[in-house]
C-alpha cells in the first residue's frame, strides 16, 4: 500500500495494490475509485483532501484480530445506512470506503483509543 499527498493540487493517492484498473468510478465530484477486472479496489484519489480527508495527517495502526472483528461488526450494523447512499459499488467496497471515511472514534478510526 502507497499513501502519496500533492501539496501543490492538495490531492491524496491511496494506492491499494498494484493491477491494471479495469474501471473507474466517481464517488462524488471529489473523490475516485479505481478497481480491477475482479472489482477489487486498486485506488482511491481524493481531491481537496486537506479539507475532505484532513491530510497531510496521517496514521498508521496494526490492529489484533480480535479488534478487527469488533471493527467488522461495528460496520456490519452500519451497512443498512449505507444503502441509501450505494454509489454502485460492490457492498464490501463500500463497507471499506465507510470504515476510511468514518473516522475518529469508531473501532479502528484513526483517532481511536483502544489497543
């Protein structure tokens, strides 16, 4: 996995894996996911990202099993609100994208307190 941050056009590159991208989805006008043939995510581009992301800040957390699966529960509970904001991707890669983007707090969010 490769995080890059472009100061001069205030993007964020969060390279997954390395696969020819098959298809490119818009998430909003801001944001951009590139997938492989299988649908799995190779990118996620973000633009704006100080404001939308809070980059340059950047973390980084390994996590126990165990937390993990309190954290895949937490989102599990989540994917009913999901549904209404389906961008068309598949379930688990919008679970994924919600687990980024919802943050501080939330087991394994990057401001979490727990070990």
């Amino acid at each position: 996995m490769k995080i890059r941050y472009f100061t001069d056009t205030d993007t964020l590159l969060m390279e997954f894996r390395e696969a020819p991208v098959a298809e490119t989805r818009d998430l909003d006008e801001n944001t951009v996911v590139d997938l492989d043939a299988n649908g799995n995510i190779c990118a996620i581009t973000i633009e704006h990202a100080s404001a939308r992301a809070g980059a340059p800040a950047f973390s980084y957390q390994q996590v126990s099993s165990q937390r993990a699966q309190r954290a895949r529960r937490h989102l599990s509970r989540n994917t009913t609100r999901l549904a209404s904001r389906d961008q068309g991707l598949p379930t688990g890669t919008a679970v994924a994208l919600y687990g980024f983007t919802g943050g501080g707090g939330e087991p394994g969010g990057a401001n979490s307190d727990d070990s």
